[in-house]
C-alpha cells in the first residue's frame, strides 16, 4: 500500500530513520570526542618527554591541552624536601581530584570539568589519572636522582677522604723526621726513603686531583717517553699482587696520566683479588704504532658489561664507581680504547694506547 494512503506507515518509517540517524550521530560524536581525549592523554605523554620530566614545567604547559576537552580549571600541589609548588582553583564549580602523601613526597591534582556525566566522567577520570601519574613518577624521579647525587657526592667525598688523610699522615712523619736527622748519613737514607714513597704519593694525588675533576683537563701537561711494563710491575708491587707481566711497550704521554689509568685497572683487579680467589696476569703487545695491554683475571664474569664504565655504577658494596670511568675518558683522551669481555675462564680488560699522542693531546 501506498505511503500516500497509510500515513501512520510513512511517519513509522520516519521515526525509525530519524532514529538510525540520531543513533548515528551519537555514536560519532561519541567516537568523536573519545578519540579528542585519546589524543589529548597522547599529547600530554609527549609533552612530559619533551620538557625531560619536570613536572613544574610539564605543569605550566598543560592549560592548552585541557582547553580541547573543555576542561574550565585545574589546581595541583607537589612538595617534597624544600621543593614545593602549587595552583589554586579560581572558581568553586564541581571538580574531580586525586591525592598521594608517602610522607616524604605530597602530590594532588584536580580538574574542573565541563560536564562530567556518564561516559565524559569515565573520560575525565581517565585524563585525570594520567596527569596524576606522570607529575608523581616526574616527582619521584627527581627524589631518586637528588638522592644519587647526594650517594654519589658522599662517595667521592669518602674516596677522596682517605688519600688526603694518608698524604696528611707522610707530611706529618716527614716533618718530624726532618727535625730529628743527626747526620748527613741520616739525611741520604731519608732521600732514599723520598724516592721510594714518591710512587704511590704521586699516585694518591693523581687520584684526589682527578677524581675531582672526574674529566680529564684539557690543560698542556708535560710528556715523556714511559715504559708500560715498568709501571705495571710497580703497580703490581705496591698492591702487593701476584701477577704475571709479560711483554713490553712504551708510549709517549704524561706521565700522571698513564699512572692514573694502570692504577685504576690494577686495583680494580686487586679489589676483586680481595673477594675471589683467582690467578692474575698482564699481557702488553706491541702492535706497530700502538700497545695493547691485556689484565686477565680468572674470577666471574661481570653480568652488567653494558654499564661498568659509566660514572658512579659499581657492583661492590662502597665502592665509588669512579675507577672504571676514569680510565675510560683519559684512555679516549689519549686517542685509545678501552674494553672489557667476559672470557670462557675469567675476564679480560684491553687496554690499547697510540705510541705518540693524539692530535691536540
């Protein structure tokens, strides 16, 4: 039958296509505006990356992306230690919040928004809990790296503590011994006594002034021709290490610098000595215009190879981390290399350094 003869038909099928389409409608805008929030939360992860995690600046940027979910006012708190700053709502509309206190870090945010309603609510909570998240974890991964700072600060200070104690204490006996010299026989002995100690002295403030600076200085220093195997086997001595050297090899470098880096290599072998037993032995090999010194110990292997030259990372407890770093930064500055690989028995380091120094060296 005709829709011109059955009216009741006609508005029928109108409803039902008014309906189709309403629902259509709804289910776009829905989809629509889910994807608007979606995007938001997106854009706000890329943003805390962008200003490296501070929450305070992540803060201070945020307003625009709340203004495309129709969010009319947000407030937030952070404090922790002597750091605290805040934002305080500027109208008393309904608002949506949340809340951490651990006692040592308070975090809160809240937002205002538009209508939060049945699924908008859902959405808001989800905004919410998203900002919540990235400005506490920003929070605590400030804590964390203040707290590193500090260990690592109190590290180097302890490391540097002892090796001024020990000068102060030679400085001290010197003093007295030069007041009680009788004779000039007296007077050669303690010369010969000076000689003997100015090794490891040498070594103790080598390693103060560079542990200090952590870096290797860009200053001139004085250059010399030294033989690698003379200063590993007083290395060896001095930390009283059974360990064979074999072969020989000279570079052209400063003097301080090569001691720094072979002490440094020597006792790490000699801390890992203390705790395991192994067998020890340096191999130095003449490679044309480079040496290549090869320390082998037969202990464990290192499971964290990836990090064992970065700064402040030790696996021992007390240990300061600077050791390994430091032979790094003045074996690259040298215009050489160095490596660490884990051996069917044990572990090798290789050292390898140009025979003349490298340009601007």
């Amino acid at each position: 039958m005709p829709f011109n003869e059955n009216p009741a038909a006609l508005l029928t099928c109108l409803a039902a296509a008014v309906g189709m389409v309403a629902a259509g409608v709804f289910y776009y805008l829905k989809a629509l505006i889910t994807s608007r929030f979606a995007n938001v939360m997106l854009g706000l992860s890329a943003l805390n990356e962008r200003v490296q995690f501070d929450a305070q600046v992540f803060l201070s940027e945020i307003p625009s992306y709340l203004k495309k979910i129709w969010v009319k006012d947000f407030a937030f708190s952070i404090s922790h230690g002597d750091t605290k700053f805040k934002k305080e709502l500027l109208r008393d509309d309904a608002f949506i919040g949340k809340f951490y206190d651990n006692g040592d870090l308070s975090v809160s945010f809240t937002i205002v928004p538009f209508f939060c309603r049945g699924a908008l609510k859902t959405l808001y909570a989800l905004v919410l809990e998203h900002i919540f998240l990235i400005i506490k974890q920003d929070a605590l991964m400030k804590i964390r790296t203040l707290n590193d700072s500090m260990t690592n600060v109190l590290k180097v200070q302890v490391f540097v503590q002892h090796d001024i104690k020990n000068i102060a204490q030679f400085i001290q006996t010197s003093y007295y011994n030069l007041q009680n010299l009788k004779d000039e026989s007296d007077e050669l002995r303690y010369v010969r006594y000076l000689k003997d100690s100015y090794a490891p002295l040498m070594l103790k403030a080598n390693k103060i002034i560079n542990t200090l600076e952590l870096r290797p200085s860009d200053k001139p220093v004085n250059m010399m021709t030294i033989k690698i195997e003379a200063v590993l086997e007083q290395l060896v001595s001095l930390y009283h290490l059974d360990c064979e050297i074999k072969g020989e090899g000279s570079v052209y470098a400063n003097e301080g610098t090569i001691f720094l880096i072979f002490d440094n290599l020597v006792k790490n072998m000699y801390d890992k000595y203390l705790e395991e037993e192994l067998e020890l032995s340096i191999e130095i090999i003449d490679e044309g215009d480079r040496i290549r010194v090869s320390a082998h110990d037969t202990g464990s292997p290192i499971s964290d190879m990836g990090k064992i030259f970065e700064p402040f990372y030790s696996t021992k407890a007390g240990g300061s981390g600077v050791g390994l770093f430091q032979i790094k930064a003045h074996v690259t500055k040298l215009g050489g290399t160095v490596t660490a690989r884990n051996v069917e028995n044990g572990v090798i380091f290789d050292v390898t350094l140009p025979k003349s120094p490298a340009a601007g060296v």
